[in-house]
C-alpha cells in the first residue's frame, strides 16, 4: 500500500500534524499485513516535532524490527530522511530502556 505524504500537507512540521498522521498510518499498518511505502513525492519539509510523532511513535509502540520490515520510504530528500532517521533512533533508545 502507498500513502502519499502529501496529503497531510507540502510541509510536515508541527506535532498536531503528526498526531492526526500517527492515527492514520498505526491504523493502516495495525490493519493489514501489507507493507506500507510512504511516497513524500510534493513533501518539501518534515520537521523534527512531525518525525517524532510520526516515525518515532511508530517505532516506541510497534519496535524499530517491525517498522522497519514492513515500511519503505520512496522520493524523500537527504534532510527529511536524516530528521526521519533521527527521530526514529531516539524513540527506539528510549524504548529500549523502557
């Protein structure tokens, strides 16, 4: 299944954004065994505030083994990937020590 990240928005940046993100995507990804490509094609920004609600919520609840087995990120530019990167390591150092 692909989920156009564009339709949260051309800049993905605050925390509001990435909350009503989270509940779509855990959804999609709770539902289905299918693997999920998120396509950022018309995405020109993520900030680290939607990264973390996003990414680094989704591997805090499911483990960095299962988001990483089941998504794919296709079209994100070297900054948004980094910021993605990071958030995503951060959460799942925290829940290692959880």
């Amino acid at each position: 299944m692909v989920l156009k990240m564009s339709q949260f928005g051309s800049s993905l940046c605050t925390r509001d954004m990435g909350r009503a993100a989270f509940e779509i995507i855990n959804d999609v990804l709770s539902g289905s065994s299918d693997r999920v490509v998120f396509d950022f094609c018309d995405v020109n920004s993520v900030t680290n505030s939607f990264a973390d609600e996003v990414f680094g919520r989704l591997v805090f609840q499911h483990g960095f083994d299962m988001v990483r087995a089941r998504t794919h990120f296709e079209n994100v530019d070297r900054f948004s990937a980094v910021t993605i990167r990071t958030a995503m390591a951060r959460r799942e150092s925290v829940a290692a020590l959880a």
